[in-house]
C-alpha cells in the first residue's frame, strides 16, 4: 500500500448513525488478501435513490445496471467490491452482476431492482462473483449502524486513508443526518461523477426531488475536482434517504424546506471530493484555482481544469518554482475568452501579473514561499465577463508514477 498522504486527515471522522441505514465491509478474497474488498449497505423498506454516473463510452456493467435500476427510484441494498472493476468484461460482466443482483435481492429480502452495484479496480478482468456473492449473508448478519469506517475501508484502491464526512439540517423543525463515503485517489476527472461515492439521510425526500439536488450538489463538488484528467470507467454517486425522519412533507427540489437540506448536502460532498483530491496518487500539495471575469460560469471552469490539468502547472508546484508562466500557458490553451492585456494573476494571494504583464516591482519571495507550503491558491481572473468558477486538484510528483507503474503487480 502507497503511504499515507501528507495532506490525509488526522482521523476518520465521527459519522452518527443514520436511520434506516446499516451497512460494513469485509474481505471476500477479489484480488486483496489483507484488506477489506466488500461493501454492504442495508436500507429500509420505501428508501429512495437518485444517481449520477460516468459519461465514459465503455463504462462498466455495474454502471449500466444501476442505470437501468434508478428508473425504479427504489433502493434496499448497495453491493460494492474493490479490486476488480467489471469494466470491459463483456457478456461475462453483465451476468457477474445479475448473479450478484440476485443474491444480494434473496438475502436482503427485495426486488432485484432494488439492488444496486458498484466495482472498483483493475479494468478487462473478469470479475470472480463467486466469491462476492458467497460473503453476502454472512457480511449481512454482521451489518451495523456505525459501521461508517468499515464501509470506507471496503470501497478504496490505491487510496491512502478513507475518506468520510457528515452534516445536519433541519426540515420543518426536524434535525436530519446526512453522511457520506467515497473512494477516488486516482484516474479522478470530472465527467459526471469522478469514482465511487455513496451518500446516505433519514430524511424523507421522493427520489425525483433527490435526483435534481444531487445533480446540482455534484456539479459544485465531485465536477470540481481533478487529479489526472483521467475519468474511469466505473463512476457512480449514489444519494439515498430512508424516510425514517418524522418532518413535514417536502413537495418538490424546489420546497423552501429544503435550503438546508441543499445546504448541507453539497457539504458532505465538496468536503467527500477535497478528500478525494488531498488523497491523489503521489499527492504532496492541494491546489486551489479560482478563475473570475471570464465569459460564463461554464467558461471559467473550463479555464480552470485547464490549469488544474497541465502537467506543466502541477509539476512546478510539485518542484515549489513560482513560475507563473506556466499558468499563462493553461489559460491561453484552454480555447475560451480571455483578454492578454487585461490578464491578472495572484499565487498565495500576491498578485505577479496584472494587465497581461508582470506587476511593477514584482518580489517572488512571498510567492516562493507559499509554494512551500501544504495548500497553494491561485487565482485568475482574465478580464472579459462576470462568470466564475473554482475548481481544485493536485501537484503532480514522481509517486503518481511510482503507484500506476507497479498498479497491477
């Protein structure tokens, strides 16, 4: 296993029991021998379910089972496994999932339709579900409420630590829970989703509204990271509520009752995508990029992954070198607006070039040695709008080679 990254949290964070969820993680033998490779959720009967997923053209069948599952709009058990993706298996991997829909349906005691899968890891091998489907009841029997870590565990790859987060609202008076897992350490772009996250509330909400906020939440947060430019084959979020929370009815997306909701939800996933980009393969050093005065929302995030995605941008500040030209570089590539003479860039906060030159009296040592540090901040505004738009990645180091070259050995 790679090390701990440097940039990982202190310690896995206290998720509450949320209810009408039960859930673990156990090792079925996939490909992992001394790690947990099987996730199991358990929701209440009546649970709702939106998703989103990856846009990718040879996503796998676990993707397109759970899209054909989602029409339903009904959830009662997530099945996940780490270590092999089903991805590019053929015939094959649709009836791996079928099996594993069938059984996880027997066990938990539903509609196949209310299962949904999920797969992680080495894309073109086929998936032994044999052994998936052989550890169900028995991880089954062992769900628990606060099983929160073990779930985690069970999803990550190449990940370093595992990655959860939590929050609360109110509806009409009534506290809810929302947490969250999520595994992503590499081949991490946005394109609808980015890697494997599940979210979970007791809050009563129908899964059309769910569906709308979820979408929304997931374009400010898992669409906002980047860590290689490469999308995988298998993303999926799934948000799930369990109706256990005794508030008032919510109408719609757009109920009033839900602005905390809202509010709280895209905090669980901007904090779930940061961890994904604080666990990058090789990662040293989180970046920040916040493009203003560009022509749309929309253009200045395309100028913002240009940057978050050059190799030349992430590997200066792996080296801790200011060179800011190269920032100049990713707007100009990024084939949206931008006017030369009215460009301005700030790292760290101190302004190095404004009105498409260097400041007057530029001093790189403020510059310098905030490129030392853990977080770096760029900001960019290219001086032909009012869209805006931030996005974040990381420094690109001689360990994202050093994980992916060995990756299948």
């Amino acid at each position: 296993m790679p090390k701990l990254s440097p940039l990982a949290p202190t310690e896995f964070p206290a998720l509450p029991p949320v209810p009408g969820t039960v859930l673990g993680g156990d090792n079925c033998g996939i490909r992992y021998k001394h790690k947990k490779d099987l996730f199991l959720a358990e929701l209440a009967p009546g649970s709702t379910i939106a998703g989103v997923f990856t846009r990718s053209k040879t996503a796998s069948a676990p993707v397109e089972w759970c899209r054909k599952a989602l029409r339903g709009g009904k959830v009662r058990a997530i099945v996940v496994n780490s270590g092999n993706s089903n991805a590019f298996t053929g015939s094959g991997g649709v009836a791996s999932v079928k099996r594993t829909v069938d059984k996880a349906a027997a066990v938990v005691g539903c509609k196949p339709r209310e299962v949904f899968i999920a797969s992680t890891g080495v894309i073109g091998e086929p998936l032994p579900d044999e052994k998936v489907t052989a550890a169900l009841a028995g991880l089954r029997a062992r769900l628990d409420a606060d099983a929160w870590r073990a779930g985690a565990e069970a999803i990550m790859t190449t990940d370093t630590f595992a990655k959860g987060a939590t929050a609360t609202a109110r509806i009409g008076g009534t506290t809810v829970t929302i947490n969250g897992i999520a595994k992503g350490s590499g081949m991490i772009a946005p394109d609808m989703a980015t890697m494997l996250a599940f979210v979970f509330t007791d809050a009563k909400i129908p899964a059309a509204a769910l569906q709308t906020m979820l979408v929304k939440a997931n374009d400010r947060s898992f669409n906002a990271v980047t860590v290689d430019g490469d999308t995988s084959t298998s993303d999926t979020v799934l948000l799930c509520a369990t109706g256990q929370a005794k508030h008032p009815k919510v109408s719609g997306a757009g109920d009033a009752k839900l602005r905390g909701f809202k509010t709280a939800l895209e905090a669980v996933m901007r904090d779930l995508a940061l961890q994904v980009v604080r666990d990058g393969e090789g990662a040293e050093k989180l970046i920040t990029i916040t493009v203003t005065g560009a022509a749309s929302a929309k253009a200045a995030r395309r100028i913002g992954f240009s940057i978050a995605n050059s190799p030349l941008v992430k590997t200066a500040i792996a080296g801790e070198d200011a060179n800011w030209g190269r920032i100049v570089m990713a707007v100009g590539k990024a084939g949206e607006k931008a006017d030369r003479d009215k460009l301005a860039i700030a790292i760290g906060g101190v302004r190095v070039a404004a009105k498409g030159v260097r400041v007057p009296g530029y001093d790189e040592a403020p510059v310098a040695a905030h490129m030392k540090g853990r977080e770096i901040a760029i900001d960019v505004d290219v001086g032909v709008g009012r869209g805006q738009a931030t996005v974040w990645t990381c420094d690109l180091t001689h360990g994202y080679i050093d994980i992916n070259a060995d990756y299948r050995t």
